[in-house]
C-alpha cells in the first residue's frame, strides 16, 4: 500500500470527479472491442473479405497490441510518472484510429487496431495504479468499488454506441468515435488529473530488473497455473465475442436487437462480479472460482448436447450464455488475484507479464475459436466445454500444492 497517497480534499479533482474519469479512463479498452461489433458484417462487406470470419481479426489485433503494450506501460508507467505513459498511450491510440478510418484492405485495417491496442495499454495499466497513489485503505475500497459499478455498465452500453453510429453513416464513423472519446479523456486529464507518482517514489526501469521480475513469475508454481487458466478462461470468451455479432444477426436475425441482447448478458457479468465482492470473504477466491468453472462445464454439456438432439432458439441461447457471463464474472477478478498472491515485492513488474502472457494466450485461442464458426454455436460451446474443463485440471493442481484449507461453511 502506498504511503505517499494525497487525501482528495487536497487535491484540485474532488473524489466524485475522479472516479468518474477513472471509470472513463478504464472504459477505453470495452468501447474499443464492443462499440465495433455492431459493424463486424459492413466492415467484412466493405472492404470485400474473402470470408465473413476474417472480420473477426479486428477484434484479436486490438487484443495482441494491448498484450504487447502492457509489458512497455508497466514498468515504464513506475519510472517516468502516469502522466506521461497516459498521453502516449492515448496519442498512440488516435493515431491507431484514424489509420483504421481511412483503411481500404484489411491489413491497414488490422494495422491501425494493433496501433490502438497499443495505445489502450497506457489507460488499462495506469488506471489502477493512480486510484493506488492517491487513496489507501477504505477511501481506496470505496473508490474503486464506485469505478467499478460505473465500469460495469459500458460493456452493456458500447455496442448500442456503434449501433447509433450505424444508423446515420458508415462504420468508419465508428473510429471518429473513439476519436472524440479518446480526445476528452486526454483533455480532462491535462486540465483537471496532476501526476500522482512523485518523482521520488518513481522506480527506475533497467532490464535487470524486468528479467529478475519475469523469472520470479515463471519459477512460481501457483502463478504459472493461475495465469494458464487466465489465458484459457478469456480465451473461450474472446472466441464468443469474435462470433458474438454472427451468433445474434445471422443465426438468429435479431438485427438491431444484437445490442439489446450484448448489452443485457454484459450486465450480467457486472451483477455476477458485484456478487463475487459480496461474498470473497467468506467463501474464499478457490471456492468461488472452483464453483463457477463447474458451471461452465456443467451448463456447456448440457448446452452441447441439446444442440446435437434438436434446433436450438435464441431463448435456448441467452439462457446458457447467462449462465456463462454470470459464471465468468465469478472468475476473472479472483483467478486475477489469485495469479498475483504472491508476487506482492514485484507487483508492477508481475502484473505486466501476467497480464501480457495471459492476453497473447487468450488472443490465440479465441481468434480461432471465432475462425471455426461455421453458423452453428458448436465452436463457441466446445471451446467454453473444453477450456473449462482443462481449467478445472489446473485449479485442481494448483490447490493440491497449497496447505489444506477447511472447506467454508454455506449458510
């Protein structure tokens, strides 16, 4: 915890303000992903793809330059200051989206979504640590559980953005949208955000020292396993969102509905991650994270089988992707935390190469889940079956190598 926080009485942002630019600032990278769904169809007819699935790469380009960029922001967001990495990243992720407004192939197109990945990593890194900098203990938990309840709320909100968009001009407006967005956010932290590192607290990069980092996470039993199942978990899930616009307008011809649908189950992950913050305590990560990753198995099964036997409807669907959001939300926060247990003397450095490691993983498995789709939602269950499964496997091995603990009692 730190001990140069600044109490926000004395600071020129008051603390209402602030959570609201920090929920904005972490938004960034929903907005990037789910305000372009929508467009995923025009974009393939646009641009004359060779098959509908190659539209899906904009979705892993963006994922593989955030990957990449997380292993940069990171440490060099502890030695030169958050500002500066802050105004990188969004200056990066402007360039990033006027390349792709002005794209005419897909590989310009994939280009500037790198280039915008890239740049999200400034924000996606930066953003926690500032909220650590200047708030510790309750004030902190408080503001974060704010952010958090704001941030929730932009995955459900971001397509309908896109689809705005669509309704009045062509979807390379879509990037003129992440342009204004990305514009006010640097402004409003320009005027109103001061650097919350103090250069005396600033930790020098060296390559020693990121080496030395990436050798403690690597040579940690616990951590390897729990950032396999990171890259495993967002995997399936990133492989639902490359087929996620396919799955809603052209299997069920849900249209301009697509957003209504995204945006409820999207919901439904923050509902399922306000429930984990209620009861982590006393269940404990392991029981949660165990408990959910059986639903996933349980609920894919199930899913598959009926698939074999009868036509699925779309009620049939958002039934189990309920129970796959809700399941997912009790995961992604405490496999996170659990991954990064016990690398508490390097943190920045481990959440760089956590993050990172896990994010390439994920980005390969769900480009090609997504490539499989074939018009049916085998690929997409298979892969939520499969990967949960081997999931189970490792939360199995890593929990065999702790002590033993007693088993929570649920009221």
């Amino acid at each position: 915890m730190s001990d140069y926080s600044t109490h926000p009485t004395s600071s020129r942002i008051s603390a209402r303000e602030f959570t609201l630019l920090i929920a904005l600032l972490m938004s960034i990278v929903a907005i990037s992903i789910d305000a372009l769904l929508p467009a995923l169809g025009f974009i393939s007819r646009d641009i004359s793809l060779a098959h509908p699935n190659q539209a899906q790469y904009v979705i892993s380009a963006l994922f593989l330059g955030m990957a990449l960029g997380q292993l940069v922001c990171g440490p060099l967001s502890d030695a030169t200051g958050r500002k500066r990495i802050l105004y990188a990243g969004i200056c990066l992720f402007l360039v990033g989206s006027l390349v792709c407004f002005f794209a005419q192939d897909i590989n310009t197109l994939l280009l500037g979504r790198f280039i915008q990945g890239l740049g999200v990593a400034g924000p996606y890194v930066s953003a926690i640590s500032i909220v650590r900098d200047k708030y510790t203990g309750n004030e902190m938990a408080r503001i974060m559980s704010l952010v958090m309840l704001i941030f929730i709320m932009v995955p459900a909100l971001a397509p309908s953005l896109g689809q705005a968009v669509l309704l009045v001009s062509s979807w390379r407006y879509i990037f003129v949208l992440y342009i204004v967005y990305a514009t006010i956010i640097g402004l409003w932290i320009f005027f109103r955000l001061e650097e919350t590192l103090p250069k005396e607290h600033r930790i020098a990069f060296s390559t020693t020292g990121f080496l030395d980092g990436f050798k403690e996470v690597v040579s940690n039993y616990h951590t390897m396993c729990y950032t396999l199942c990171m890259g495993l978990f967002f995997g399936s899930f990133i492989g639902y969102l490359n087929s996620s616009q396919q799955i809603f307008q052209e299997l069920f011809n849900t249209g301009k509905l697509f957003t209504v649908y995204f945006g409820v189950l999207a919901l439904l992950f923050g509902v399922a991650s306000l429930v984990n913050a209620r009861f982590v305590e006393k269940w404990g990560m392991d029981y949660l994270c165990s408990r959910a990753v059986r639903g996933l198995i349980i609920s894919s099964a199930i899913f598959l089988a009926v698939q074999m036997l009868i036509p699925v409807n779309l009620w049939m669907f958002l039934i189990y992707a309920a129970v796959v959001f809700f399941c997912f939300g009790l995961v992604f926060g405490n496999i996170n935390a659990m991954a990064m247990e016990p690398m508490g003397h390097v943190a920045g450095i481990a959440s760089a190469i956590i993050g990172a490691s896990s994010s390439i993983m994920s980005m390969i498995i769900g480009t090609a889940i997504g490539q499989m789709y074939n018009g049916t939602l085998v690929p997409v269950t298979s892969g939520f079956l499969i990967l949960s499964t081997i999931c189970l496997f490792i939360l199995h091995l890593a929990k065999s190598r702790k002590p033993a603990d007693p088993e929570p009692a649920v009221e």
